[in-house]
C-alpha cells in the first residue's frame, strides 16, 4: 500500500512538472510573438486564450526589464511627466504607464490631478450592467467615443470588445452548442434559467455572441 502511495505521488508530481514546463514554453512563445511587435489582442486571437491573460503575460515581461535595470531612484522632467500624463488622457491604463515607466501608480496618479487629467478606468471599476450597456454600444459605434463617453481605458475598451463567450469554460459553451443548434431562438433569460438549473452559470451577453457568432459560422 505504501509502494502505491509512493507511485501515485510521483505520478502526479511528473503531471504537475510537466504542466509547469508546457505552460513556461507556451509563455516563451506568447512573449516572442509580443517582443515581434504584435498586439496583445492578435496574439490572444493566435494562441485562443483570453486578452487578460496575454496581458498578464506582458507585464510580466516588462517587469522583468525593470528588475535588470540598476536599481536607482528615476527622476522625470515636468515634460516627460507631461508625456506620461498625455497617454493616460488619450486611454492608457494607468497600470500599463506605471509599469513601463518603472513609477509608482499612485504617483501617476498624484501627476494626473495636478494636471487636472481624470484617470480612466479599468474594467474592474465598471458595474456589470454598464459592461454589458458598453459591449451593445461597441458593436456599433466607434470605441473612441465609448471610452471617453464612459471614462473607461483601451484596456477596458478591449476586454469588453472580446466577444462575452470567450470567458466561457468549454463545458458551457458545449452546454451553449448544443441548446442553440436545436433551438437558435430561444430566449437568452430563459437558456441562462435552464443553465442555472444544471448547474452552469452563464450571463446573457454570453448567450447572445455566441448566438451571433454560430450565425456567422452558419450553423444555425
């Protein structure tokens, strides 16, 4: 009994390493795929995983670059802060700018009120009824106009500009599937009840891109 503990044990210690290694070369590949240039959205689009954690991926890298350099206090001019506090105005995140430019956000922050600039903000600042109001707006208007309308950053603008179902696991999208091809029609609040009722949780915005999107691809 013990020999078998022992096997088990190292068996799901070679899956976990080996999990580990699959997820640090596909990191390599997202990173290399970023240092070409690419936008964060293209690459979640190559390798099918959501913008959030590309991006997650990206900041790391740029943390990585901060750590090598010498560590000593960064001075900026009044016009680089002015640079800065520019991009934050145009949509940037604070987060990214902060990362980037190796400076606290809060300092970020502090520079942006002293020029009278409000700071967008980011998704998680933003109640799950305005998301929903901002992704019907974004199918039809520009994003532009949505992100200053709504004081919201490009971040934000481009995780709520990724189709609702995509944050979907595959159990529920096969879930999705297979309600849709049947009954294309069916109501989103009634499909998400059905849903509730078999134990998946699946928000209507979901329900109504991925309706779209099997009606672009034609099957239903």
């Amino acid at each position: 009994m013990q020999i078998k503990n022992i096997f088990l044990s190292y068996i799901y210690s070679m899956s976990a390493t080996s999990n580990r290694v699959n997820q640090e070369l596909l990191n390599i590949e997202i990173a290399i795929e970023l240092d070409k240039g690419k936008k964060i959205a293209e690459v979640a689009e190559i390798f099918d995983l959501k913008i959030s954690a590309v991006k997650a991926i990206a900041r790391e890298m740029e943390s990585t670059r901060l750590n090598k350099k010498t560590a000593k206090s960064i001075r900026f001019t009044e016009s680089e802060r002015e640079i800065l506090v520019g991009r934050i105005e145009a949509g940037e995140s604070v987060e990214n700018i902060s990362a980037e430019a190796g400076v606290k956000e809060s300092t970020i922050r502090r520079w942006c009120k002293q020029c009278g600039v409000s700071v967008p903000r980011s998704l998680n600042q933003i109640s799950l009824a305005e998301q929903k109001e901002i992704r019907d707006l974004l199918e039809e208007n520009d994003w532009r106009e949505i992100g200053q309308a709504y004081n919201i950053s490009l971040d934000a603008i481009e995780e709520l500009a990724e189709p609702a179902h995509r944050l979907l696991d595959s159990d529920s999208l096969s879930f999705l599937f297979e309600i849709l091809r049947e009954q294309p029609l069916y109501p989103a609040k009634k499909l998400c009840r059905v849903a509730r009722e078999a134990g998946i949780s699946i928000p209507e915005s979901a329900v109504s891109s991925y309706r779209k999107r099997l009606k672009v691809l034609g099957v239903i």
